[in-house]
C-alpha cells in the first residue's frame, strides 16, 4: 500500500478529529508534499460542508417541542432485563458470527462426547458383581449381585460344619428315599 492510499484513509479521520497528534502531524507533513491528497482533502471539507449545511437545515425545520417529550420518555423508560444483561456484559462487542458458531458447537459436542465416554467408563469401573452371605436361623443365604444386568440370584443353603450332625437326625427320625 502506497503512502498516499495509507493517507488516503486517513484524511477523513484527520478531518474529524479522530487520531492522535503524532498520525495527524504525519498527515500534515504528506500534505504539504502531496498536491493530490490535498485535493482530495479539500474535496472531503466541501462534503463535509455540504452535509452540515443540509443537517442544519433539515434540524432547524424539526419541531422539538413534540420530538423533546418522546426522546426524553424514551430514555426513561427501562430497558428489557436482556439488554440491560448484555450491555452491562459489554456483550454487544462480541457480535455472534458463523465462525463463532460454529466453533462453539463442536466445542459443545466435544465436551458432550467427553461426558458420555466419562459417565460409560464410569459404569464400566463400577461394573462389580459381589456375594453376600447371611446366617439366617440354621439355614445360609447367599446373594449374588451384578450391577450391570441388574441381576441378583439367591441362594438357600445348609450350614456345612452342621450338616453331620442334621444328616444323623434325620436318618434316625426318617427313612431315606
């Protein structure tokens, strides 16, 4: 980019007031060496002229006395709760675009993908199956728990240290089959 189109871009904002004196002394200098940028300095004053005039005309025909009650109304009134959020956020510099879009879904779906594999291998960790054994009045019970499937089996048994002795009992009270 040539000086004169960095100039160029420069001289409206020059003609505001909007830089800074070090980038408006640079401007001045390449203004005194550039008779093109000065004519396009002046064509941009006499715009800037002519707007002005145009808008001092059209504001002096305005009628403030039914436009004052409805601004002065207007900026009483409370914003929406949303919009108060967002500009106390500072969000309305954040403008959403396509790109932030779609880089916020495929960090969501990332994240979703990460919680599902975490809570299955949860599951699959926590996956155990454990026994359980119960004396129950002379007769064991025994429980088999497996969490996946959900399923549990229980088991009614004889005490084995006691079975000689039930064994004798009941061979002399009963025959045998």
């Amino acid at each position: 980019m040539t000086e004169c189109e960095q100039m160029s871009e420069l001289l409206s904002a020059c003609l505001d007031g909007e830089v800074e004196a070090p980038t408006a002394k640079r401007v001045q200098g390449h203004l005194e060496r550039c008779p093109s940028c000065r004519a396009e300095l002046a064509r941009l004053e006499r715009l800037d002229d002519v707007l002005k005039s145009a808008l001092q005309a059209r504001a002096s025909e305005a009628s403030w006395q039914t436009i004052w009650p409805k601004v002065a109304t207007r900026i009483g009134e409370r914003a929406w709760w949303p919009r108060r959020l967002r500009d106390y956020l500072g969000l309305d510099a954040l403008r959403l675009r396509p790109a932030w879009l779609v880089s916020a879904a495929v960090a969501l779906g990332v994240a979703l993908l990460g919680v599902a594999t975490y809570l299955t291998d949860f599951r699959t960790r926590n996956n155990f199956a454990f026994v359980e054994s119960i004396d129950g009045h002379g007769a064991n019970i025994a429980l088999f728990r497996e969490a996946e499937t959900r399923t549990t089996v229980i088991w009614l048994f004889e005490d084995v240290e006691n079975q000689d002795a039930l064994s004798e009992e009941s061979a002399t009270a009963s025959p045998g089959f």
